[in-house]
C-alpha cells in the first residue's frame, strides 16, 4: 500500500523484535527503512481503532493512511519521556478518527439545518450549551490524570477497547493497566463531583 507524501514502501528487511520507540526515532532521522518496519508493526493495529471509532472500513482505510503520513512527517516531535511510541501512534489515530466523526456530524448538521422542521423542537441551544460545559469538564478533568491512565482510559472508553487490549497497545502489564484505569476513573469521578449511592 503506497502512501502519498511518504518515501515508498519496500520489503522492510531488520530485526524482527525491534521495537516502535527505536523505529520511530529512526524514522525522525529520515530512515525509509525503519518507517516501514513501524509501519508494517503498527498499522493493523491503527486502522482497527480507527475501524472502532469510524465503524466505515473505506474511511478507516483512508484515516490510517492519514495517520501513518502524519507519523513519518512528525516523527521528530515524539517524546519518549511522554510515553511509548506505540501510544504516541495510537493518540494520533484516535484524534483523527474523532475529528473524521465530527466533520461527518457537522456536515449533517448543516443539512438538517437547511431542511426546515415543522415540529415544535425543545430547547437545543440549552442542550448543546450543557454537552458543551459537560464536555469540557470532562477535558479538564482528563489532564489530571497520569499519562498512562489517561491513554488508557481514552482506549477503553472512547475506543472501545478491553483491558487486555488497552494493555497490549500500552505495552504495559495488564495488571498496571488495571489499577492506572481504576485509580484514574476515581480521580474523574472526585474531578467531576459525580456522587455514587
């Protein structure tokens, strides 16, 4: 599969247990072969969060084609020091698919607006006002939290992946992961001021 805007794609040839962090800061170096090798380690993984959270495999195909020509763009701007390089991949993923899902809804939105509605409609500014302030109290409820726990938690929820999973993208004991989500969802729960009966 050959990508616009990336160097071309040959029988990676390497290391098989070579890891994405070393691959990626090869990659940041301009090293074509190293991109392939990440790509070849990555991208399966990619397109089936993104396949998650687009539920259209055409625009999967072609978000995860977006995504690995941001990761060979950008390479230079991953921070080891801020996580893995799997993790890394994997935020870009999700941020494209969420913002694929919002063009897609504010195209809707448009052409629902032009289509004038005859029924009496209950207050939508004060429901999209609320969803706004309730989404932007959970945004700055999510900074709180660890990197690790808020990676995992944005997997879990936002991308519908099972513990063990979340483990695996992390490259983090299931254990760890655990523990990081539950602490996290506490902290979110203290955050928001959510009461449990």
């Amino acid at each position: 599969m050959l990508m616009k805007g990336a160097p071309s794609r040959e029988p990676a040839a390497g290391n098989p247990g070579e890891g994405a962090d070393s691959l990626l800061r090869a990659t940041a170096k301009g090293d074509e072969a190293a991109f392939a090798r990440l790509y070849d380690l990555v991208a399966g993984r990619v397109y089936g969060l993104i396949r998650r959270v687009l539920r259209d495999a055409a625009q999967a195909e072609e978000v995860t084609q977006e995504v690995m020509v941001e990761v060979w763009r950008t390479a230079g701007r991953f921070d080891p020091a801020r996580g893995t390089a799997t993790a890394w991949v994997f935020t870009i993923a999700h941020r494209r698919a969420v913002d694929r899902v919002r063009s897609e809804q504010a195209g809707s939105d448009r052409v629902r607006r032009l289509v004038p509605e005859r029924e009496a409609q209950h207050d939508v500014v004060v429901e999209e006002a609320t969803a706004r302030l309730e989404r932007q109290q959970v945004r700055r409820c999510l900074k709180t939290l660890t990197e690790l726990q808020r990676e995992a938690i944005t997997l879990a929820y936002y991308g519908g992946y099972t513990y063990s999973e979340v483990a695996q993208l992390l490259e983090a004991a299931l254990p760890t992961v655990k523990t990081r989500m539950r602490d996290g969802l506490i902290r979110l729960r203290d955050c928001l001021g959510v009461s449990v009966a």
